[in-house]
C-alpha cells in the first residue's frame, strides 16, 4: 500500500509511484464498463432506516441561499444554492414525521433530487440531528406508554434515546429533607414525577432546613445530587454518591457563607452636631449593593445600617419561584445522569468550564442569575473527585484554572485582578489572601504566616501579573519558602532554581562575585525602557550591577540599589533582583522588578510579601501557541518572551548544576490541603528541597 505526500494535496507524489515494471499492462486493468456506476456507490442516505427522524425541537432559519438547524445535540449552516430552502421544503415533513427513508426510496437513483437528500442527511447525521429508530415514545414504560413530553425530552437530548427511556423506566427516586412538606422538597417531588420517575419523600432530621437531597436507584450505580440555598445564594452539587453529595453540599454552604461575610463591609456612620440635634446617617456596602440610611439618631442609624442583624441591610425576601426553579435544575441534572445524558454543565459550552473537574451551579434571586463553575470540594469521596489535570498548555488555559480556583463565592484561592489600580507605568494586579481556616469549612485549611492578607504585583503584561501574583499568594499560604507553585513543572522548576540561586548568590562573599561589563547588557532594549522608568519618569535614584554566578556559566544575577544618601552610608536598599541566562535579560528583569516595586509602594503601600525573581519562567508558557510577528524584535515584551522561552530549559540546566543538588530527593511529607488542590487544576507544587531538583 502506497502513501500520500501531504504536499501534493492528497495525490501519490513522483517517489509513491510504482516502479513502471511493477505497473499493470493496459490489457489487465478493468474496462471502464466494469467499474460500478456512480449511483450504486454507498450513500449517506442508504444509512436511513424506517422511523429516522429529525430531533424534536429542531429549529430551522431560511437563509437567502441555505438553511440553520440549530437542536440541544449540535447546529449546520446549509449553503451554496436559492434552492436549498425549497428542497427543504419538500422534506421538512417527512423528516418530523419519520418518512424520510420512504420518501427517499421514492426518488429516481442518480437524480438530482435524490443526491441533494442524501447530502442533506449525511450533515444532519454529522452533527446528530437525527433520531434512529425506534423512537423513545414507543418504549414502554412499567406502568404503561411513557410520558410524551418526557419522550420528546429524550429524543431531544439523547445519544440512544431507546436506552435512555429504559433506564429512566427502572429508575426510582427519593426526596429527602427536615420537613417533606416544605416548599423546596415538594417542588422536588414534582420534577422529577414529571420526567416520568416514581418518587418517595423521606425526613431526614439531620439535613439544614435549606437543604434537600435527590437520589435516584435503579438505573446504574445510585446518583444523588443536593440542593440548597447560603443567604440569598443557592446552589446544586454534581451527581455522586449520597456521601459525596453531603460534604459538597456542607462545603458549599460554608465557602458561600464565608463569601458573604468577607463581602459584606460595615459602614460608616457620620454624625453632624450644631444644628439643633445631632443626626446620624450610616453608609455601607452589602455585595454589589450599597446603601446610605436616613438621618435618625446615632443608634437606630447603627441599627438600620446593620439590618438589626449585625450585618448590611439584608436584601428583600427571596421569591417562592427561586426554591422551585433551584430543585428543578437538581432534578433535571439527577435525571441526566441517571439516563446517561448530557450533564447539563456541559451543554453551554461555557469556556469558564474546566472538562474533567465536576461542575457546581450556582444562582441568585436578585438579579436572577444561575451558572456552572468548576468546583472540587474539601472531602474527595468518588472517584471522579480524583481528578487531576494535565498541566495548562498556555498561559491562557492556566488564567482559566486560576480563574475557576478564585470565583469570587465558591473559589478557595484568591483570584488576582487589576481592580482600580493604575496599569501606568507597569501593569499591576492585587488579590487579598483569606483569612486562616481550621479544615474543610469554607476552604481547605490554610496556614496563618502571620503577614498582612494583601498582596500586589506587577508584569511587562497584566496576564503575566495574574499569573506570578497567584503562585506567590499560593506560596504564602502553603508556607511561603517551604514551597514553590507554578503553572506547570517547568514553570514552578524555573521559579524554584531562579529563587534558591538568587539567595545563594546574595550570601556570597563580596570578594567572590564577578562583576560583569556594563558594555554588555547596557544595550539591550527593555533594560534601556525599564531603567529610564524608574529613573525618569519615577524619579527614583538607583544603580544597577550584574554579576556572573560562576565562572564560565551562562547564568547572571542583577540587583538594583536605592542610591545612598551620601558617602559613607553603605548599599542602599535592595529594589529588584533578578536571575537570568544573559547579563542583558537579568538586569532587565532587576529594573522591572524596581519599578513594579516603586508603583505597587505608591498605588497601593507595601505588598504583603517580597516578590521572587521569577523573570523568564513564564517565557515558554506565554509564548506557547502565541504567533510572534516578524518586526517584534527584543523591544517588544511578545519577541521578549520568545527569545526567553527559546533558551530557558537549558538555563535551568545551568542553575541545578550550580546548585549542587543531589540526583534524588527524599520522599516529600504529607502536603497542606491546598497542593493538592492546586495540583488537581493542573499547577505544580514543589517542597523547598525539591526546588533544585
């Protein structure tokens, strides 16, 4: 069997030839008499079997010279001809109906009308617009026919809707609660009586008065799901076992809680006297709401400020529609799962999504909104909460976990962002770290290292801010210098080497470093930008050295000082660091770190903690899969990262050669809950004596 040469399109390249004398003679090959005709060749449409037919609920929209179908499983654009409209108008009938296949038989072979049916439904079989026979509403169900709107349901949605209809045939359900009668547990009992299910409604004292747990047996392994509200925030956990269910379902409560109180401020009260009687009036925020109260006095001001709970004023009384519609979602993702459907997650194509980490819905009732965000709980019970991702691609998947870890009510790690800081002259991002937590309450457990809870940083971009200023926030609660994060291993191995050389250098003997010539590294274009910055436009007196880590090693390190005040003073302060392959990129990566640390100071006082000369780890992460023009020379942070990226495995290289790092590590102690969260979203976690491995 010969191959392809892709370079000629398809078409057997001069190489692929047969050799002329092993080509068969003329007089051996088959007429063109034999050879079958065009119309006895296999069609899609001869795939068609009596009953196929159009998903219910597929829309069509008439194009000027094509069709739309849009249906729950997939959608194609139809175009090309003015014709195509009217073909469809001739089968659109018999499509709904399930006569295509008769139809089809009743057409000339070879005619055009024929070839036109047979393309139309080879798209439609692509895309999963068509429903094999027998159709869900012909399967019986134990008590009789199955409901026919729960039959369309299936046909809609289901890859095989005949097994699907009889799994939910042999499903059985319960509904448990503190009190069956309440609202949220008989809205319960309606769904899923209405998708075709028997249900038994069971107390269950030890569940919170919000809380309504759904199971369903028979159909497989038993699924359950939980339904519950956190103030005015309600919530549904991924199907799972009974267990599963209620530690997401008490996680959940308890991170939404805690969401709450951190974004509930109290208010100020301002008092004015002189004017006859003094008056009080009390501001504040409650989440996205803020509030002034009316002037009263000092004390029912302090009491209407603080709803008479000892809190923001609390918002109106959540709708009896919210309760019904947050089970109804339940019931609806329990009966997916137990039919072997789409989880109802995935069919937004939501892109915050992560595939492979279970989805949480999470919804409001003012303003009414509901969304799925990736979401693993504390207790790991199931296998499918096992999970752990293949570290991110590229720097636009690892904001993506980061994203999903810091959703701002159920994320368990701080998600940095801009916020109101100025992005002039370097980009900035700020996150707050929470606050300590004894286990899997609110989050996992989180070491208190004693350091103030906010953190802010800055990058040549704000997606590189984001990123360094997570690892670092995820660093701190880890225990600061016992770990090292990273996006990746390589990442986290450039972050570790880059920080472990950086302190080894600096304890050296002053006599012992090699000073390397300014001629060197003066010239290159970010280090020009970067140092005019801090001593222009910042105003700020510094001096820049560089120094060879060892002799014959391609590896520098760079620090810029504060100028002293005068002679006599010493080294002024430290204000970046840097560790690189090349005297020009360490001192340029120092002076960004100068100027990153003179903006955060001004817009934002002191970070929480010192930042670590990370510089060029990230540089493969970034450039990965971004197209880098050819006029982007070094001037401009995209050719940057690339000719970083281009020569960074081999610095790392370097860096554990000079580390002296033997070949193994020992084996790593039991890590705080948060690695292995972080490791379940893809990102690297290293213990200090791993950091030069």
């Amino acid at each position: 069997m010969t191959g392809t040469n892709p370079g000629t399109g398809g078409r057997a390249s001069g190489d692929d030839r047969p050799p002329l004398d092993d080509r068969p003679p003329l007089d051996d090959r088959p007429p063109l008499d034999d050879r079958p005709p065009l119309d006895a060749r296999p069609h899609p449409g001869d795939r068609l079997r009596p009953g196929d037919r159009l998903r219910p609920g597929t829309a069509v929209t008439p194009l000027r010279a094509g069709l739309h179908l849009r249906g729950r499983r997939g959608s194609v654009t139809l175009e090309g001809s003015t014709a195509v409209p009217v073909v469809w108008g001739l089968l659109e009938e018999p499509l709904r109906t399930g006569g295509l296949a008769q139809f089809r038989e009743g057409l000339e072979p070879g005619s055009s009308v024929r070839t036109a049916v047979d393309t139309l439904v080879g798209r439609l079989v692509e895309h999963d617009l068509l429903v094999p026979a027998p159709p869900a509403a012909g399967t019986p169900a134990p008590t009789g026919p199955a409901d026919p709107a729960v039959a369309r349901w299936i046909d809609a949605t289901a890859a095989h809707p005949a097994d699907a209809a009889a799994a939910l045939a042999t499903a059985r359900a319960e509904v448990l609660a503190r009190d069956p009668a309440s609202p949220a547990a008989t809205a319960a009992v309606r769904a899923l009586e209405a998708g075709g299910v028997p249900v038994t409604p069971t107390r269950d004292p030890g569940l919170p008065g919000d809380r309504v747990l759904l199971t369903v047996r028979g159909a497989g392994r038993d699924r359950t799901v939980a339904a519950g509200r956190s103030g005015s925030t309600g919530y549904v956990t991924a199907p799972g076992s009974a267990a599963q269910a209620r530690a997401d379902a008490a996680a959940l409560e308890a991170r939404l809680a805690h969401a709450a109180d951190a974004d509930s401020e109290a208010g100020a009260a301002l008092t004015v006297r002189g004017a006859g009687r003094g008056r009080t009036v009390a501001a504040g925020r409650s989440g996205s709401t803020g509030y002034v109260t009316a002037p009263a006095g000092p004390a029912r001001a302090r009491a209407e400020g603080e709803g008479g709970q000892g809190g923001a004023p609390q918002p109106h009384g959540t709708p009896g529609a919210f309760a019904a519609l947050l089970v109804g979602a339940a019931a609806h993702r329990l009966l997916c799962a137990a039919a072997a459907l789409p989880d109802p997650a995935a069919e937004g194509d939501d892109p915050r999504l992560l595939p492979g980490i279970p989805a949480v819905l999470l919804a409001d009732a003012r303003p009414a909104r509901a969304d799925h965000h990736s979401w693993l709980g504390p207790r790991r019970i199931d296998a499918d909460r096992h999970v752990r991702l293949a570290p991110p691609a590229d720097l636009t998947e690892a904001l993506r976990r980061i994203a999903a870890l810091g959703e701002p009510r159920c994320g368990p790690l701080p998600e940095p962002l801009p916020g109101d800081l100025p992005q002039l002259p370097v980009p900035l991002a700020t996150c707050t770290l929470p606050d300590p937590g004894p286990g899997p309450g609110p989050g996992p457990a989180i070491r208190d290292t004693g350091t103030p809870r906010t953190l802010t940083g800055g990058a040549p971009r704000l997606d590189l801010a984001r990123l360094e200023l997570f690892c670092r926030a995820a660093e701190l609660l880890l225990g600061d210098d016992a770990f090292t994060v990273g996006a990746g291993p390589g990442h986290a191995r450039g972050r570790a080497l880059r920080h472990a050389a950086a302190r080894r250098l600096a304890a050296a003997a002053p006599d012992g470093r090699t000073v390397v010539d300014p001629a060197r590294w003066s010239g290159h274009p970010q280090l020009r930008h970067w140092w005019k910055t801090l001593t222009d436009r910042l105003d700020i007196a510094a001096r820049l050295e560089v120094h060879r880590a060892a002799p014959r090693a391609h590896a520098y390190r760079a620090v810029v000082r504060r100028t002293p005040a005068g002679p006599g003073h010493g080294p002024g302060p430290v204000l970046g660091e840097a560790v690189e392959a090349t005297p020009g990129d360490a001192a340029a990566f120092a002076a960004l770190a100068a100027v990153t640390a003179a903006a955060v100071t001004a817009a934002a006082g002191p970070s929480a903690a010192r930042p670590r000369p990370s510089g060029g780890a990230v540089a493969p992460l970034a450039a990965a899969g971004a197209r880098t023009a050819a006029w982007e020379d070094l001037g401009w942070s995209g050719g940057w990262l690339a000719d970083l990226a281009g020569r960074e495995e081999a610095f790392q290289d370097t860096l554990h050669r000079l580390s002296g790092a033997a070949p193994a590590a020992p084996a790593p102690a039991p890590a705080p809950a948060p690695a292995g969260l972080l490791r379940s979203f893809g990102f690297t976690v290293l213990r200090t004596a791993e950091e030069t491995r």
